[in-house]
C-alpha cells in the first residue's frame, strides 16, 4: 500500500471513532462529524504527513503502523488551517467543493432556519477548525508511538502550531496595511508555509526518531528553501493556475488581495498607471475575468512572473545542494523520497 493510501486508512480510522462519539452527543450532529470526514478526506497531497514520516525513516526509525497514524495528524492540523483560512479569505470553494463556511450557509438556507445564513457557516467553519486542531493533538498523543518520542515531537509540533499562526496573521496585517514590501512577503512565506509546510514535519519525523542535531540541521537547510519554493509556485498557481487543479476560482489570490512576493516584484518594477492598476484592483472581491486579466498582464509585463520562477529555481537548487550535503547522515531511501518530493513541491506535479 503506498504512504498516502495508509495515511487515508488511517485518518478514517480515527475519523470513524471520533464521528461516533460525536454522534453520541446528539443525533443531530451528523452534518458537523460529516464535513469534517468529508474535508480531511475529499482531497489534500499529504505533504505534511509524508515529510515527517520520511523524516523519522531517513533518521533511522523503522516503519510503522504507529508511525504512520502519528504523522497523519498533522493532516488534521492542515485541515484547521483551511477552514479558518477560507473563513478569514472569503473563499467559496476548497479543493473543488464548496468551503466550509459556504457548505453550512448552504445548510441553513435550506432547512430554513432562522437567522444569518453565513453568520451560522462562519460559526461552523470556526467550531470545525477549532475541532480539528484538537483532534490533531489527541491523534499524536494516542497513535502508539513511545511516550518519550512524542514528547520530543511536540516541541516542533506546538512551535510549528504557533509559527503558523503567526505567519497567518502577518499574512492578513500586511493585507490590511497595503504592505507590499519584499521582506514582508519573504517572512510570510517563510512562516505560513516554508516552515509548516516542510520544515516542521521534517523535524517532528526527527525527533520521533530521536535525531541529533546535525540531521535536525539537514533537514532544517532542505525545509526552509523547499517549502518557501512550494509556498512561491502556490502564489503563482494563485493567479495563473488551472482551476481544475488548484480547486479555486482563477485570480482567488488577486480578491482576496494576497501581498505574496509575485505582488512585491510587481509593485517594484512598475509605473505609475500599473501601480494605479494593482492600487484599484488588488482586493477586489467582486474582480471580474476582465479584471484578473489586467492585473495579470501587469505581473507579466513588469517581469514578476519571470522573477518568481527565477526565485523559485534558485530555491529549489538551494534545497537540491542541501539534499547532496545531508548523505553521509540521512538514510538514501528517505533522500530518494525527498528528491522526488521537491520536484513535485516546487512543479505541483502530483
């Protein structure tokens, strides 16, 4: 069975025994244990997981169902994130199905219940998040691993808990003070994703297997390069990409007014009637297919595209060198994996 099938066996699992204690609540609560069934398991690449699983192989320890259900918590941890990022970003549709917030809107108007419609999915996307970050705890607690490895892990689990939301919130602050600064976005990039994303599971894997510091090091100079790459092409999927592939709407990124580093480049090179353009139209809800192409043909014609791509290959090569260095210490299958990885993280080839 691959890694990604065995990490969904294992999230039904646990979804399976959490939904009956739900349910066990009141009958009533089907919908609730169903949408979170439903989101964790509709989709997703299984990037967290699959790091820090090949982070504790390439450290040495030995497969494991317990390994495996230990690391697919951090899937529930993903799922949180979504939810209240939809939530905070207005976003109609998550992985091509209709966002949290939406799904319970939906719900409401169509029992005919009183009240606010999207009060009432805002309320649902919160409790939802809320309950899938606590069910990301209870899952590595209760996994199986050794009592001693997971309290290792958590240090990098609770401190990659808080850089997240650290990052999710200068996120939305440069948003609202129209930062448009290179550095701003680096260091969201860097906290929202480069470290949640990579980094952090690589070295809760680590210390699951109870690494040292030099492959903590390792992992830390492949992670921070990768996951800024991954977070930079998901920018630019954002705004150039395939609906049918990234599950959202073409130029979500542009209404809901992201200040990514395709932004910053684009404010950098541009003239006073494309800066105009970026000022009218960034953070647009109601930007039109018309609209998404203006913009788009500012962040190509002043050359940010291209600056993105050229960043995001530098990157990557940073990561490969960093791959090259850790071979005397990190396990070849685990930097196999992780080879194979960065080429799907940085080209979103899944």
């Amino acid at each position: 069975m691959e890694l990604n099938e065995r990490i969904d066996a294992a999230l039904t699992a646990f979804l399976d025994r959490q939904a009956a204690v739900v349910c066990g609540i009141d009958d009533r609560l089907g919908d609730y244990a169903d949408a979170v069934r439903d989101f964790v398991l509709g989709g997703g690449k299984r990037l967290r997981p699959a790091f820090a699983y090949w982070g504790a192989r390439g450290a040495g320890l030995a497969d494991s169902a317990e390994l495996v259900a230990c690391v697919s918590s951090l899937e529930l941890l993903q799922a949180s994130a979504l939810m209240h990022d939809d939530l905070i970003d207005g976003s109609d549709t998550r992985r091509g199905a209709p966002s949290i917030h939406r799904r319970f809107a939906s719900l409401h108007t169509a029992q005919g219940w009183s009240g606010r419609a999207d009060g009432f999915g805002a309320a649902a996307a919160i409790l939802l998040g809320d309950l899938c970050l606590a069910w990301s705890d209870e899952l590595l607690c209760s996994a199986g691993m050794p009592v001693e490895a997971v309290a290792a892990a958590r240090r990098d689990f609770d401190l990659m808990r808080t850089e997240v939301s650290a990052g999710q919130y200068l996120d939305v602050l440069s948003e609202v003070r129209r930062d448009v600064s290179e550095a701003t976005a680096a260091k969201v990039a860097r906290y929202k994703s480069a470290k949640y994303t990579i980094e952090r599971p690589l070295l809760v894997g680590a210390s699951l297997a109870g690494a040292g510091e030099r492959v903590r090091s390792h992992y830390s100079a492949i992670g921070l390069p990768l996951g800024e790459a991954f977070q930079l092409r998901d920018d630019v999927l954002g705004v150039f990409g395939d609906p049918a592939q990234t599950g959202k709407p073409a130029g979500d990124d542009l209404r809901e007014g992201k200040h990514t580093f395709l932004i910053a480049r684009a404010w950098a090179g541009a003239d006073g009637a494309q800066r105009a353009a970026l000022d009218a139209n960034l953070g647009d809800p109601g930007l039109d297919a018309a609209g998404v192409e203006r913009l788009r043909a500012v962040l190509l014609d002043t050359g940010a595209l291209a600056d993105t791509e050229r960043r995001i290959e530098t990157l990557a090569a940073e990561a490969e060198a960093a791959l090259e260095a850790s071979r005397p210490d990190v396990d070849p299958a685990a930097l196999e994996v992780f080879a194979g990885l960065l080429v799907k993280a940085v080209k979103r080839d899944f």
